[in-house]
C-alpha cells in the first residue's frame, strides 16, 4: 500500500495544480488524512462533505472542525458541481441539467418552473410585440423550445 500511495502523490505532484477536491468513504478517515498532509504541503484543499459519509454525527462534526481549523474548505456536491461548470450558456448545459436532476432531484421542479414561466412570457410577447428572450440561464429556456 505505501508504494500505491506515493504513487499517486508523485501523479498529484506531477499535474501542477495546486488545488485538490477530495470526498471518500468516511470523512474523518478516507478524506482528513490525504486533506491535512496536502493542506500541510501548500494545497488549496476543498472537502466535499456530502459525498463522503461517517460513523456517526459525532464523527462528522469533530472532523469539520478539525478542517476549518487547518484551514481546509468545507463545501458540497452542488457547490463543487456549479464551480466547474460556471455558466449555462455552454454546448453542454441540457446534459449538466440532466445531471442536477440526478443528484438533486428537486432542480427538476425548478427547471420546470423556469421552463413554465418562459413560455408564460412568450405567450405574452407573441401577443403584444417582438420576442425576446431575458433568460440568465440559456440552457433551460432551449429546453422548453
């Protein structure tokens, strides 16, 4: 095992970046360890609570605030999912929504609700004027079209 694990920090090391996202098995375990060694080395380190699980409630809180006090950054699945992605205007942005879906089940309803409230402003310009479109989020009007 320790040849596995200098492995893979030769490869982290090798990449040149220098900010980590890490979730695993348990947080106070799978994840503190390999979070606390890289914030020591010089890492911006960002822990993915939600992805990662724990013994108990007890465990959970112990480790959170073990990492804040090193100075690692707490955050979750959709912070992390939102970060990467940045906008909705991107070939892409139908497939990221399908994936929201997935992991938050209640961004469907929002989608829909956007969706809905597009077509209600549509209906209103066909009726009164030119159309235009005021979406912040490209992808999810396309969607209703």
């Amino acid at each position: 095992m320790p040849g596995i694990i200098a492995l893979f920090v030769k490869t982290v090391r090798e990449t040149g970046k220098k900010t980590l996202i890490i979730a695993g098995v348990w947080t106070n375990v799978c994840v503190m360890f390999p979070a606390l060694d890289a914030k020591a080395e010089g890492y911006n380190v960002y822990v993915v609570i939600d992805a990662s699980g724990d013994p108990s409630e007890l465990a959970s809180r112990t480790t959170l605030a073990r990492f804040t006090q090193a100075g690692v950054i707490p955050t979750s699945t959709n912070a992390v999912t939102c970060e990467l992605h940045r906008t909705w205007n991107r070939p892409d942005a139908a497939q990221l929504a399908e994936l929201y879906c997935m992991a938050s089940p209640s961004y469907q309803a929002v989608m829909e609700s956007f969706n809905k409230a597009q077509e209600v402003e549509d209906a209103k310009q066909t009726n009164s004027g030119p159309k235009t479109t005021r979406s912040t989020t490209p992808a999810l009007a396309a969607q209703s079209r």
